[in-house]
C-alpha cells in the first residue's frame, strides 16, 4: 500500500477517564490560552456553532490551533469589536505514550511492553456526537466570513463536522 496511514492513536475514546491531575506527575499544560474572544458585551444578531458529528477526543493543540485559525479569520474583516467567539470543550482528559526506543541496539534497551503504563505527554477534550464545541456570534454584514472562519476551525480537528446557524438567517 502506497502511503501511510494515519495515526488515529488519541481519537478513540478507549478506556475510562484519565483526569486525576494529583495523583500524577508531570502532566504538560494546557496549550490554549483563551476561551472567549472578541466583543464580551455585544448584541450580535447571528450566531453559529461548530458542532462535532462523531465521538472522539481532540487534543489540546488541535483546538488551539483551531481557536487561532477562526479568531484571525473573523478578526480580519469585523475587527476586534465585530464579533464574539467561545471555545466550549476543555481538554481534561490525560494522554499517555509509552515510548519505545527505535534504531540500532534498541532489542537490548526496550523493555518492551513490560510496565508500559506510560507517561503523560498532553490532554485532550472528550466530544460527543453532537456536542458544540466553538460558538460565533457576529453581525449580519460579516455572516460569510463567519462561516469561513469556522470551516477553516473545523478542519483543525480529527472529528467531522458540521457548522450551523443557531440564531438569525442564513445569508448566502
């Protein structure tokens, strides 16, 4: 088979819930660093939610990164006033890696699967079919940038998606 496949190793909610931050050392810290932006107070007539189709866990740095990409893209044409953005998940969930050592000599250092509990290398927010995971809220002059902005956020996470107006009509 031509290619790779894709490492799909932290989307399948596998087990139970691994959130306990006390009993564990070492937990890396959450990469996004707001979760409201733009204009708090405004009364914007349109709003639109990103909202997950399939059950899986994101990380926290795909929702980072798709935090940065809808907030630069909104922000561009309605400007820092024009609009009101809300991450709704957090990533509590813990991420484990059991690293294995690769290249020549390796067989003599591994131990393979022997106490292969792992160590913590990053969190990710659990999402259910169904569940909104960004909200926009913006006039009725920058609707179509709106949903720019949260398609170029939805392509950001591993779970499919679907962007959809809450609140106002939809402009074409």
């Amino acid at each position: 088979m031509a290619g790779r496949k894709p490492a799909r190793m932290y989307r399948q909610i596998k087990q139970q819930s691994y959130t306990r931050r006390e009993y564990m050392g070492g937990v890396p810290n959450n990469r996004i660093t707001q979760y409201e932006m733009g204009y708090k107070k405004g009364d914007f007539p349109i709003e639109m939610q990103l909202i997950a189709e399939t059950s899986n866990a994101i990380r926290h740095t795909a929702l980072e990164a798709a935090r940065i990409a809808c907030n630069r893209t909104i922000q561009k044409k309605a400007g820092s006033q024009g609009y009101f953005m809300k991450v709704h998940v957090y990533p509590h969930e813990v991420i484990r890696e059991n690293k294995m050592a690769t290249g020549a000599g390796a067989d003599r250092i591994s131990s393979g699967m022997r106490n292969a509990f792992g160590k913590a290398v990053g969190t990710a927010a659990r999402v259910r079919k169904g569940q909104v995971i960004m909200t926009l809220k913006v006039g009725r002059a920058n609707f179509k940038e709106a949903k720019i902005a949260l398609w170029k956020a939805g392509i950001r996470i591993p779970n499919a998606f679907r962007i959809e107006v809450v609140r106002g009509e939809a402009i074409n």
